[in-house]
C-alpha cells in the first residue's frame, strides 16, 4: 500500500512540476514576444501602406517572404501558379502543423489611421478588412513556433501559407487544387474583428461571377431601334434577381454592382457588366440558389435581344467546425488575454464610435474579455472554409477593431493602421503560437481533432465550384471598359 501511495505521490509530483515548467515556458515566450510587438507592428503597419488588392500584393508578399526567409524558413514562390502565393516551411516530418495568413486590401477603402473618414488617396485601396494585421500576425506566431521547436527538440514541422486574394479571389482553392496542403495534419487561422472569441461557428457558402451583356450600339436620340441596350440586359437582370429575393431559402444574401454601364448616356451600350456574390451557409442550397439567378442573366437577355456571358470568379466553401481545436483554441486565447486601450486610444474609440450608423451591441470595454464561443453559421465567407474541408481547421477572432466596428469599411481600415489593431494583432499571434505549440507537444490533441473533422465530414464529398482547370482570376478586380 506504501509502495502504491509513494508511486502515486511521485507521479503527481512530476505532473504538478511538467505543469510548472510549460507554464515558465509560456511565460517566457509571452514575455519575448512582447519584446518582438513594435518590428512586427511596422510591418503589419508597411502592409497597411502597400494596401495591394488580391493578385498584386507583390510588396506584401516579399516583406512576408522576407522575414521568413531570415529566421530560416524554406520559401516555395509561385504555388499553385500564383506569384504572390508562398509556403514558408521549418522541420521534418510529422505533424505538419499549417499557420495560415492573408495580406490582400479591398478596393475603395483607402484610409488614414484616424477616427475621421480621410482618406489617404481617393479611391485607392485600403485594408478594411485588416490583412495586414493577419498575415503579419500569423508569421510572427510562425517563426517563435520555430524557434521554441528548435530550442526545445520538438519534432514536426511547421509551414505558414502565404494565400493572395482572400477577399473574393479565393487564393486557397488553387492552393488546395496544388496539393500544398496534402501533408498537413491541422490548420490554424485567425481574422482581425471587434471581440476575442475562439470560432465555432461556420460562414457562408459563396458563389461568385461576372455577368457579361453584348449588345448593339447605336445613336440613343437619332437611331434608337437599331440598338440592342446591353446595359438594358442587365437591369432585367436585376429586377428578376429581386423579385427572386422573396422565393430564397433564410440566410440567403444576394449582392452586386454594376462594374460597366456603358460609355455615354447618348450611345445605346454594346457592353455592360455586374459582378454578383451569392451565399448561404450550405453549399449544396446554394447551388440551387445560383441557378436561379443564372437564369434571370438568361432572361434578361432574351427580354432585350442581348447576348449574355457568365464568367465565375470565385466559390468557397462553408467553414467547417473542429470543436477539440475550438477548445484548444479558447483556452490559449485566455491565457494571451483581451486588449487594454490606452487614454489616447480610448479617445479614438469614442470618437470613431461616434460615426456609426446605429448603437451596437459590443460596448467599449468588451474588447478586453474573451467571449463564450457561440454556434450556429456566421455572416461572412473566406477561402479557409475549403481548407477546412480537406483538414481539420480552427479559427479565432480578436479585437482588432473598435468594438462594433463594421468590416469593410473606412472605419475598420483606420483601425487596422493604428495601434488598436496592432494589439489585437499581438493577442493573435500569442494564441496561435501556443496552440501550436499545444498540438506538437500533444500528439493526442491532433488525433482528437482528425476524428471530429471526419465525424462531421463523413458523408460528404469537398467538390469546389469553380470550374475545373479554371486558372486563377488575376484580374477579377478590374473592370473591363
């Protein structure tokens, strides 16, 4: 009985002093990574600058490649015939753990760091969506991995995913159509926004084309009958889509813009085009839904004589949920914490906060907790989602933004160049640094993982949207004219 008591003492001795250690270990990685937060501030800051739209983040991508390639990482360019698409890799052999970061800005959005709309050139691109804090975060949270992996022996292998055109380019699925992610065990991402939660959520489902009319030109004043309207196609268009609005299943979002109306108000217009995003959080509804809106395109140009052309831009898949990785994920958010707003930030929050359109929810203050995960589809799409289809995949949110926030706009790119996003970049990087870390010391933990993804796979077949051999879209942002 001795003998069993004195055994059990031991092991818990050990236990209790294994805990001790990874806790120092922790500590010790949070205290250098704090000391690291003003270099990765200024290139998550010379990103913010570049502001390059999806497919020509080329400075972006060599400020990334760059600092990889530094700290000993081995640069694959040009993956999936992508030039600003790159695997940056460090170690051997299993697990294969993939950090994921994006680094595209959004057309229109250019903004100065300030709680005012000022923007820095007009009609240039800004980051509202806060990529340079993600890409910047995620390689920095790569290369300490590196780092404690080789001070400490561990085996595995880490890789950052450098993926162009995240915002309607879908970088990832000719990544995954290139095989850069078939040796990979787990996937660890994360996206700026206005609170820290571990993601349990799913997205939406999103399908995405150009609508091309021809038509025929003539004089819209002397010869109107000898002109075929393209522009007129495209308003049938329209107006069919939204009487369709009312016969769509719930979670249903319809969207577009008109990216050439024709040339003059006195030229009947031989051209025009709308650009159209479609989305539902099941893939499978969602292409119901699309063939309905194809036919309103076809519609359209039978009612007004036109010729009509579908280019697809882009499809992503739903998120698909990994609840021991969301788990994982909440408890490192935790340890990494919330965001502290100095006085003179707290006076930009307000202020910003004043050019809202209504109150939100999220109130000033909230950005230093850590939120409950919460279930249920979400309201955004991205490219991860088809990653999360071929891999076990986590996602966390932090707050990057002022609290309520809304993406996509001038607001939240003002954040994204301040020092309020540089911190919720920083609580980013800490979380997927140790859950990382977690998951090479803990070969269980990815064991736990590979089951659930499969669990809630089984049944279903990961078919991308966009047409096979189809090659990336390197121009989906301009407008033909």
């Amino acid at each position: 009985m001795r003998l069993f008591v004195g055994i059990a003492l031991m092991t818990l001795i050990t236990a209790l002093a294994h805990g001790q250690e990874r806790l120092s270990a922790r500590q010790a990685l949070l205290d250098r990574m704090d000391s690291r937060a003003g270099r990765y501030g200024e290139i998550s800051r010379r990103i913010w600058e570049f502001a390059e739209v999806g497919y020509k983040e080329t400075r972006s991508s060599e400020l990334l490649k760059s600092e990889l390639r530094s700290a000993g990482f081995r640069i694959e360019d040009n993956v999936g015939g992508m030039p600003t698409a790159f695997t940056a890799t460090w170690g051997e052999g299993k697990p294969v753990i993939a950090i994921l970061g994006e680094y595209d800005a959004l057309p229109g959005l250019s903004q100065a760091a300030a709680p005012g709309r000022k923007p820095l050139v007009e009609g240039a691109p800004g980051h509202g969506c806060g990529h340079n804090l993600l890409g910047t975060a995620s390689a920095f949270a790569a290369i300490e991995i590196k780092e404690e992996m080789a001070a400490r022996k561990l085996a595995g292998t880490i890789r950052f995913y450098g993926t162009p055109a995240e915002e309607g380019g879908g970088g990832k699925v000719y990544m995954i159509r290139a095989g850069a992610f078939k040796d990979c065990d787990v996937a660890l991402t994360w996206h700026p926004g206005g609170s820290n939660e571990a993601t349990k959520r799913s997205s939406l489902a999103n399908i995405s084309a150009k609508f091309r009319f021809y038509g025929r030109a003539s004089h819209a004043a002397s010869a109107p009958e000898k002109g075929r309207s393209a522009l007129d196609g495209i308003m049938l268009m329209n107006h069919a889509v939204e009487m369709l609005r009312e016969h769509v299943p719930d979670s249903t979002r319809i969207h577009h813009v008109i990216t050439n109306g024709g040339a003059a108000p006195n030229i009947v217009p031989d051209f025009a085009e709308a650009y159209y995003y479609a989305r539902h959080p099941d893939m499978p509804t969602l292409d119901g839904v699309w063939q309905r809106i194809v036919r309103c395109a076809e519609a359209g140009a039978l009612g007004t004589e036109t010729r009509m052309e579908q280019q697809i831009v882009n499809s992503v898949y739903n998120i698909l949920p990994n609840g021991p990785l969301s788990v994982l994920i909440d408890r490192n958010l935790r340890i990494a914490g919330g965001v502290r707003y100095e006085p003179e930030e707290l006076l930009f929050a307000q202020t910003l906060r004043k050019t809202f359109v209504a109150e939100e929810p999220l109130a000033l203050g909230s950005q230093e907790k850590i939120q409950v995960p919460a279930d249920g589809p979400g309201s955004a799409s991205t490219d991860a989602g088809d990653v999360s289809w071929v891999l076990p995949t986590a996602q966390l949110t932090t707050a990057t933004y002022v609290p309520g926030t809304p993406g996509h706009s001038w607001q939240s790119a003002a954040c994204a160049g301040s020092s309020i996003g540089r911190k919720g970049m920083m609580v980013a990087a800490k979380t997927l640094a140790f859950s990382a870390l977690d998951l090479l010391e803990q070969p269980s933990a990815i064991v736990e993982a590979r089951k659930n993804f499969d669990e809630r796979r089984a049944g279903f077949e990961y078919r991308s949207r966009v047409p096979p051999g189809q090659k990336p879209p390197f121009n989906y942002r301009d407008a033909i004219r």
